[in-house]
C-alpha cells in the first residue's frame, strides 16, 4: 500500500526587489528564479513554515493527486 502525500503549488507572484536578504534566500531555497514562476512541493512541516514567512511574495494552491 502507497501512502500518498499531497502536494502544494507555489507561484511567485511579487518581485524581490526590495526585500529583506532572508526573503530572497528563503524565495531561492524553494527554487524560484524569476518572478511569475511556478514549482510544487511535498506539503511538509518545513516547507509550510518558508510558505509562511514569504506569504506576501507567493500564491499556494493544494494539487490534487491520483
């Protein structure tokens, strides 16, 4: 039996210019490059929390998985 884990899809949708240096090394450790970007990752503790202090910078939508 598989257990399946769900996943979260994170668009950036705010620029970095301006922000604070923990931002952008928080933005680039969930792989952003570029503004308008979209990645998706396992929903865990440790990326929820890095979710949680760049929330102004980014849209989080859950994926449904099958």
């Amino acid at each position: 039996m598989s257990e399946s884990t769900s996943k979260l899809s994170v668009k950036q949708v705010r620029s970095l210019s301006g922000r604070p240096e923990k931002h952008r090394r928080t933005m680039r450790a969930l792989g952003f490059t570029k503004n308008q970007q979209t990645r998706v990752h396992n929903d865990t503790p440790t990326i929820r929390g890095m979710l949680e202090q760049v929330s102004h910078l980014v849209e989080v939508h859950t994926v449904e998985e099958q």
